[in-house]
C-alpha cells in the first residue's frame, strides 16, 4: 500500500512538472538556447513602488543595429527616444541579434526573459513585443512561435507569413506600414492583416500615407503604448492547466482592460 501511495505521488509531481515546463514555448525546444545582450530600462517610478510588478515590452531592432555594440541600438526607435527622455510606465528589454542572424534564428527570448524575471518585478501577464524591418518579421515570427506568451504585439514594416494566420488570432495586434516602403513593400503587411481581418478581433492597421521604411518615430507614439497596456493575459493556476500531451497551443485567454472588447478591426489611412 506504502509503495502505490509513493507511486501515485511521483506520478502528481511528474505531471505538476511536466505542466510548470509547457509554459515555455512548445517551438522554442527545437531551437539552440542562447542568451542574447540586451539594453534594458526601467519605468521612473520603478523604486517608488516596491511592491509593484510591471509590464515589459520586448522591442526587436532592424538590421542595421546587429552585432555587438549595444550603443548602435541608441540610434534609434524605442531605446533612442528612451536615451532621449521619453518616459513610459514599461520595463523595456532591448536585445541585439548577432550579424549573420535574425529574429528566428536561435531561442534566444526564453533565457533573456528568465533573467531578467529573475533581477526584476515584471508582470507576467504583460509581456509586448515590438519591432520595426527585421524586427516586424521577428516580431510575427516570434509571436507565432509562442502564442500565449505575448500580451499583445505591434509588428512595423515588416512580414510574415499567411499560415500563422491561426496562431496569431487571439493576440492583439497593430500593425504599421508606409505606402511608399521601397525596402519590404506594405503589401507583405496587408496580406497578413488580410488573413487576420475574420480571425482577429483586436487587430488594427495603420497605413502611413508617402511614408517610406522608416517609420520608427511611431515608437514616439504615445497612443501605442496606450494600446498595448489595454491587454493583458488571464493566467490560470498549473492545476487548472491542461496536461502538456493534451495542449495543442496557448490555453492563455487574452482579456482586455477594460473589459470591453473591440467591436471590429480598425484600419486607418494616416498621412504625415
């Protein structure tokens, strides 16, 4: 009798174990683990409120700022404008993907999330991820890969692909392009918003009228980070979780702050 209580025992802890580790991205096990460097800056009132945990935005750098001087990321989009003065009520996590590599290439978010959770209070529930060329393409790459790990997201100038249409369904998503882009053509955002338009209840696109590639004062845009902080994800307990073997993709449920959901998409023509 001792030996099949231990049993049954071993057994709870194995599946309590095996459900604690679904949390990582199911996709994400088949890349190399690899911690990228990264910039990182806290809201201003971070040490004011001891008690407060707060939510994080990923922010995915174009091309140009690889490699390994993080100071080439300071020249711009968010971590220029936050070197400059701008204040928002995000911890904001910058990483730089080596020369010779992109978004896609390696898992390189789970250990950079992991230690900065570990030196940090970040809001679970209220992880963002954005990014601009290369990193709009990483920002729908990245989100496909892990459906229930971002809150929301804001891919600009960037691409993806039509077949994570499903995945990409139930988080929020606002997506910037400019008409006159002569480096990725906004028809590779419009045929994602496209197959998004019946899926996704909180998706909402900006067309930036004679706006060419870069479009990265959009993370000056204080209206963005108004948005994202709308959204956040319905954590459940690891016993309400189902089993891994049984978890197709996320059984996180984005939920909208307040309540009320979007009524329908909102695309918008923008000029300069």
């Amino acid at each position: 009798m001792k030996n099949i209580k231990t049993y049954i025992y071993f057994c709870i802890i194995l599946l309590i174990s095996m459900s604690i580790s679904s949390q990582k991205a199911n996709a994400s096990a088949a890349l190399k683990k690899v911690k990228y460097n990264y910039l990182i800056s806290v809201p201003e009132d971070y040490d004011k409120e001891p008690g407060k945990k707060w939510p994080v935005i990923f922010y995915l750098h174009g091309r140009h700022a690889s490699g390994t001087n993080l100071k080439s990321l300071e020249r711009y989009g968010l971590p220029y404008y936050l070197k400059t003065g701008k204040k928002i009520d995000f911890i904001v996590v910058s990483p730089q993907c080596p020369w010779g590599k992109n978004w896609s290439s390696e898992d390189w978010f789970n250990p950079v999330y992991d230690e900065v959770a570990s030196k940090l209070r970040v809001d679970d529930a209220r992880i963002y991820l954005i990014g601009m060329s290369m990193g709009g393409f990483g920002t729908w790459s990245l989100a496909n890969r892990m459906p229930d790990r971002f809150a929301a997201i804001s891919p600009m100038c960037g691409a993806g692909d039509v077949k994570w249409a499903d995945n990409l369904s139930k988080i929020p998503t606002w997506v910037f392009h400019g008409t006159a882009d002569n480096q990725i053509p906004i028809s590779r955002s419009e045929v994602m918003v496209k197959a998004l338009e019946k899926k996704n209840a909180n998706l909402k696109y900006s067309r930036l009228v004679n706006q060419g590639h870069d479009i990265s004062k959009q993370f000056n845009n204080d209206d963005l980070y108004a948005w994202l902080k709308q959204f956040s994800l319905e954590r459940k307990q690891f016993w309400e979780e189902p089993l891994p073997f049984l978890k197709m993709i996320a059984a996180k449920k984005v939920t909208v702050h307040p309540p009320e959901r979007q009524k329908s998409n909102a695309i918008a023509s923008v000029r300069d």
